[in-house]
C-alpha cells in the first residue's frame, strides 16, 4: 500500500529546489506506484542510484524504493536485491534502526518468493534487533512480518496473535496507517480460516482507520474485500454498492490498477444479477485498462471472465422482479432505494436491465407489463 501522497512533493516549495535527483527519484515512489507507472519508476531510480552522487543514506532510501516498485510489479527477485543493498548500507552508517526495517520489509519479500524459512529467519532477526534498540515501531513491523508468515504456513492462531500484538502497537504509537494495514491483514486472515464475521469486523475497522487518514488507496483495498465477502453470501446489491465506492476511490487516486480491478470485479457482481450487458461493458473497460498498464495476467483473466459471459438474457433476476414490482406499486426510485437499502444509483442501473430485457422503454410500460405478465409470476417477455 501507499505510503504518501503523489503530490508531497511541490515544484512550488523553494527548498525543493534543493533536493538531489536521487532524493526526488524516491520521493515520486508513491506517484509511480499508484499509478502503474514502474517501468519509468524504477529506470528512474537506477539511472540515479548508477551515479552514486548521493551519500549512503540517501542511496539506502532509493534502494528500498526501488525494491517497492519491483515487489508490486512483481518482480521479487530484483527486490530482494534492493532490499539488500538497503540493508549493507544502513548498517555501513550504523543505522541500525533502518537495518531492523529493511529486514523486515525483506522478509515480506522472501515470503511472497516462497521461502519461508529464510522469510522467518529475517522476521526473526528483525524482531530481535528491534526489541534490543526497544524500537516498538520496528518491533511492530517485524511482528506483522512474522504474522504474515505464519499465516502462510498455516498457523492461524500464531498469525493472529502476531498480527493482533503488533496492531495494539501500532495504535499506541498513533500510528494509523500501519495499524489499519495490519488489520486488512487480519481481515484476510479472518477470511481465510472461514470466519467471514470476524473478517468484516476487521475490515470495517480497517477502512475507518483509511477514511480518517484520507488514504483513499487502503480504504478502496477494503471496500474490495467487504464486496467479496458480501457477493459471497449473496447479497449481490451490497456487494456492487460497495465494490462502485471502491472504484471511485481508486479513480481519485487515478490508481489504474486498482480500477482495473474493481471492473473486473463489478462486472462479475452484474453478472451474478443476470445483467450479462451491463458486465460485457464493464469487463471490457477492465481489459482497457489492463492494456494501458501492460498487465498481461491482469488482461487473460478479466479476457477470460468475458469470453466465459453468458448470452444476453430476457429472464429478470429475483431483485429486478423486485424493482418491478415496486414500480408497479408507484414508488419512486428513492423510496424504492430505502425499501431495498441500495441508493438510487443502483435502483437505476437495475430499471436499465428491466428495460433493456423487456425491450421497454418507459415506467409506464413496466406498470402495464407487470399487470399483464409480472405478477403472474411471467419474468420474460411474452409473444
């Protein structure tokens, strides 16, 4: 997840005027990551990590930038070797605090590489370093790490009592990022062991923590999952509330990745209501942008999801033989949204498939159609 904010740095402010490249190059990290742009990102940082004109400091702090962009890319690889190189020159300055940090952030990278026992082996190391120098922010950190690969090794009950710990230190330090990080972490955890009560729980607070730090980013990652977890226990219309707010964060922070995703996942939420073209449309904008990002396995799967589309159908779901009927019923579209606790927005995007299905063209028409065919228990249209 992001850690700043595209715009921290000001062409306006003076004293940037004073920053090295090197020291813009990993400024702009949070710019490159949210918006997909790592190619340009990490040449950039190379290009100024190859003229070694800054001192070690600054040179520690390129590297595990660089190793950020690689390890969402998904180059796992070339962050470890970042990460390293991080971690030999924090320690060649005596920096130990940075070394116990940069551990850890390797041990996540070992764990995602699937080495677990070097990925425990970091945390550890990390841990223990942190807890000499009586870093509660390091041991916080390393804790979460160690969670994480507890969780992986299928050891729930390790997990959260790591996770949890470093969570209660986290929020003592008043550090809300990180405690929200780790409590989507939580919630996956949660999710995952089949405790999809718990896992909203966790989630929920996760996403109060994002909103009230303004991190629109980690506040979409967790309206994501609650959409996930809703579609999961069938409550479609939540599921595409939720997923739609999601989106429009993501498209504030002009997260391309992220909105990718969240069509993708829309698309498969109209799906499961039977609104075969609304989801066409939708998995086609995430092939779009999956293009634009270069994303090829982003692009198979959503390409994929589309061919695998079911033909257009005349048959109304459950919930627009619902909307129809309260139409029919002369309510309006607001009182229709409070009767089914969706907004409005859904409510037309549920008239629009009616219509679209029906071959009507008006609320009029949907009236005479549910006197003559709906309410007989007709949910197609007649010859």
């Amino acid at each position: 997840m992001d850690r700043g904010h595209p715009d921290e740095t000001k062409s306006g402010d003076p004293s940037d005027q004073e920053l090295s490249p090197l020291v813009l190059a990993t400024r702009l990290t949070p710019h490159w990551e949210s918006h997909g742009q790592f190619v340009a990102g990490r040449d950039t940082l190379e290009s100024a990590l190859a003229a070694q004109d800054g001192p070690p400091a600054e040179q520690a702090e390129a590297y595990g930038a660089l190793a950020t962009l690689a390890t969402v890319q998904g180059d796992l690889a070339a962050a470890r070797r970042a990460h390293q190189e991080a971690i030999s020159l924090h320690a060649a300055i005596g920096n130990e605090g940075a070394v116990a940090s940069a551990t850890s952030a390797l041990a996540v990278v070992l764990l995602r590489s699937g080495d677990h026992e070097a990925a425990e082996d970091a945390g550890l190391l990390a841990l223990a370093a942190s807890e000499q120098l009586e870093d509660d922010r390091g041991r916080a950190f390393a804790l979460s790490c160690l969670g994480l690969i507890a969780a992986a090794r299928h050891s729930p009950d390790e997990a959260f009592e790591h996770l949890l710990h470093s969570s209660e230190l986290f929020r003592a330090q008043g550090l809300r990022h990180e405690s929200a990080s780790v409590l989507a972490n939580l919630g996956n955890l949660a999710q995952d062991v089949g405790d999809d009560q718990r896992s909203s729980r966790f989630y929920d607070g996760a996403l109060q923590l994002f909103d009230s730090i303004e991190d629109r980013r980690g506040a979409a990652l967790c309206l994501n999952n609650l959409a996930i977890l809703a579609n999961a226990h069938g409550d479609v219309d939540h599921a595409i509330e939720l997923a739609r707010r999601a989106l429009d964060r993501f498209t504030v922070v002009a997260d391309l990745r992220g909105e990718a995703a969240m069509l993708n996942n829309l698309a498969g939420f109209w799906e499961a209501h039977g609104a075969f073209t609304e989801a066409r449309m939708l998995y086609e904008q995430a092939i779009a942008r999956f293009e634009k990002l270069q994303d090829v396995a982003g692009r198979t799967t959503a390409q994929q999801n589309l061919d695998g589309l079911c033909p257009v159908s005349t048959e109304l779901s459950d919930r627009e033989a619902q909307v129809a009927e309260l139409v029919a019923a002369g309510m309006s579209n607001r009182l229709i949204a409070e009767e089914l606790f969706v907004s409005e927005r859904t409510v037309h995007s549920h008239l629009s498939h009616i219509f679209t299905k029906l071959d009507l063209t008006s609320r009029t028409q949907l009236v005479k159609w549910w006197a003559t065919v709906g309410q007989r228990g007709g949910t197609e249209v007649r010859e």
